[in-house]
C-alpha cells in the first residue's frame, strides 16, 4: 500500500494536480494538508467521481486536512481531544486496512518567542499526548504531514543561514523529538540514510531550482509499520509544474498482511 503527504497550498486551485498525481503515482492514500476550504464546499463529488473516498475537515482561507483513500476510511477523529469547534483545522485522523493514519498540519509558529511560537509548541506537547492515550505502540500507526521543522542538519539547505531561525530553531527540534519517542521511526531516513532532500522550498528568491530547500513534510511510523516499508520518496515533479504548491509529496509503500 502506497501513502502519501502532501500540503497542496488550497485544493481549489490544485485538485486537477492532485488528479494527475495519483494517476501517475498510483497512490491508495493520500493526506492533504492546507486544503483551504470550507466542508460544505470541499470537492467530494469530484473525488468520489475519481475513485477514492475521502475523510475532511477544513475552514476558509487557512488550515484545513483530508485524507484521500482507495480503501475503506473508518474510525475518523477530527483535531485533538479538547479542541472545540472554533480551533483551527489541523489533525484529521482515521483508519485505512488496519493502519491507523494520523494526518498533521502543525502550526507554522509565525516568529519565534511570539504567542503563535507558544502555541506551536504546545500543539506539539499535546500530539505527544495524544498517541500516548489513544495509539498502541505495538500497532500499526502511521503520523504524517507538514510538520513545519527540519528535524536535523540533513534536512536544510545550508545549517548556517538557517540555525535559530523558525522551522530549525531547538526549541521546535525538542518538541518534535518529544512526540518523535513516543515509538516513530522516520522511514525516509530509513530507507535513504543521510541523503539530502527537500519537500519544500520558499517561492521566493528562486529557491527551488537553487535546491535551497527544507524537509519539513514526514512520514513517521511505529516502529512494527516501520519494518514493513519498502520504499520512501520525495517526489520532486509536482513543484516544478504551473503554479505549484511550495511543498512536494513524500510517498511511503508497505507491504501489509
């Protein structure tokens, strides 16, 4: 089975991407992020038409979560205990052929020391606490998303432009690492060792054809899922084609019972 992340940057604009992508790619489930868009005028019909269910959570203009699949969806949580109606629309979890998927958008943090970098960190306390009450660590869990922090040195461009500042900065990294010990593997560094790749690069100052990129976007799982991955890519394409999202996919494939 083929999982994929990808923070699309609005499904309104990008829906025919996706499409192409997952002709292409063949894909059984895709996690979205950033789809930017209200439920009552989330595509349904449209990915339906296509093949795949679809479980979604989103709000105007920000935000907003969904997870694509060619198989069954069940077992649907939306955003953490706790939040209520009104909280942004970050996590949207579900079950698909025995994988519990959990699908994450966390918070950019803005700037450090702000009360959006707070806010970060404590989202990050709270995903933590999340797997330890509701995931078996024996199981079959998989968290992905744009995560919005370059877990290591691997994963920026150049360490020396980047130390200390938003998405590589060490309290990010800690808060990270916290939820990383609840028993995830990353399985791109698994299968790809200390291979320098980016799934995201700044629309600004030409940063994807100077590859002056980070790896913010992740596929980590339990450390038994772990063992049936084969294979863990990011796939370059999409961000070079018209009008692309500043984020790539990151596919992950595993062979289930």
């Amino acid at each position: 089975m083929k999982i994929a992340t990808w923070n699309v940057n609005s499904i309104t604009i990008r829906l025919e991407q996706v499409f192409n992508w997952l002709e292409t790619t063949q894909t059984d489930v895709l996690c979205l992020q950033e789809t930017k868009i209200t439920d009552e005028k989330f595509p349904v019909e449209a990915i339906n038409n296509f093949g795949y269910n679809v479980a979604f959570m989103g709000q105007k203009s920000y935000n907003g979560v969904a997870i694509l699949s060619k198989h069954e969806i069940t077992n649907v949580q939306k955003n953490l205990p706790g939040d209520d109606e009104d909280a942004p629309k970050r996590l949207i979890a579900a079950t698909v052929n025995n994988v519990r998927i959990v699908n994450t958008y966390i918070p950019n943090g803005t700037e450090l020391w702000t009360d959006k970098f707070t806010f970060k960190l404590d989202w990050l306390q709270r995903l933590r606490r999340f797997f330890d009450e509701t995931c078996d660590r024996e199981g079959n869990v998989l968290l992905c998303g744009d995560f919005n922090v370059a877990p290591d040195e691997r994963d920026v461009w150049n360490t020396a432009v980047w130390e200390g500042k938003l998405h590589f900065s060490k309290p990010e990294r800690a808060a990270l690492e916290h939820v990383k010990k609840w028993g995830f593997v990353d399985v791109f560094r698994k299968m790809n060792g200390d291979e320098k790749i980016y799934s995201w690069w700044n629309y600004r100052e030409g940063a994807f054809p100077k590859n002056q990129g980070l790896r913010i976007d992740h596929i980590w799982t339990s450390a038994k899922l772990a063992e049936k991955c084969v294979d863990c890519r990011i796939d370059k394409t999409p961000r070079g084609w018209e009008r692309p999202s500043d984020h790539t996919p990151v596919v992950a494939q595993f062979l289930l019972d």
